[in-house]
C-alpha cells in the first residue's frame, strides 16, 4: 500500500500566497513600530533638551486677600537669565493675579521665596512655564 500524500511537498513550488501575506505584515510592522519609537524619542529629546529653564513650586502660602508667597525651585544653565510665570486663581477659578519673576543668579539651581499679588483671596497658584529671557514663548 502507498500512503496517499495531501499537499504539495514544501519548497517545492516557493512560498504560499499566506507566507508571503505574512512576510509583508511583519515586514510592515516592524517599519511601523520603528517609526513610532523614532518619533517618541524624538518628542522626548524636543522635551528634555529643548528646556534650558525649568521650575517647581514646593510650597505655596496664602498670606492675605492680596498677597500669595511662592517658594520656587528653578533649575537652568548658570549662563542664562531665565523667567518664571506664576498664576493665582480664586475659588471659582478666576484668575486673581499673574507675576514674571527673573532668575539672572549665576547658579544651575535656584531656590526662592516670590511674592505674588492678587486682586482676590488666592486658593491655588500654578507656574505656567519658565524660558529664557527674550524668548517668545
């Protein structure tokens, strides 16, 4: 008796159409995936490298209807002036007063108590960013 074969004999005849199907997809997704971590680290990188002023508020204390102190840490290149924009907002969410404050000291990390004034009781306040001085932003 003879055994009764139901195929081709593999490799006979080249790849089947699925395998090459197969082939692209990976081929396609792989393209793909490193497409997408090229652009990740590149935000990342436009993030980290692109912010020679950064800034942190520690702590915050309301001391009256018109007055907010801001202990700020900022981090920068000791060569450039940086400046800091901080907002204070009411209970309501209304903006109750907004300050510049420069930071020109010769020193990678600065740490300093600002005074910001309002028009209102403050309950919050939020540091909207820090860049160079002279920059638009």
């Amino acid at each position: 008796m003879s055994a009764v074969r139901e195929g081709l004999p593999e490799g006979r005849y080249g790849r089947s159409a699925d395998e090459r199907a197969d082939r692209k997809l990976k081929i396609i997704g792989a393209a793909l995936g490193a497409l997408l971590l090229g652009v990740i680290g590149w935000i990342g990188w436009d993030y980290v490298a692109g912010r020679s002023v950064s800034a942190e508020v520690i702590k915050f204390q309301v001391i009256s209807d018109t007055e907010v102190k801001v202990h700020l840490e900022v981090r920068k290149d000791p060569s450039i002036t940086g400046v800091c924009t901080m907002v204070s907002q009411d209970e309501e969410h209304a903006e109750v007063g907004r300050a510049d404050f420069t930071f020109a000291q010769p020193e990678s990390r600065v740490d300093e108590v600002v005074s910001v004034k309002t028009t209102g009781r403050a309950t919050m306040i939020e540091l909207v960013g820090c860049q160079p001085a002279g920059s638009a932003g």
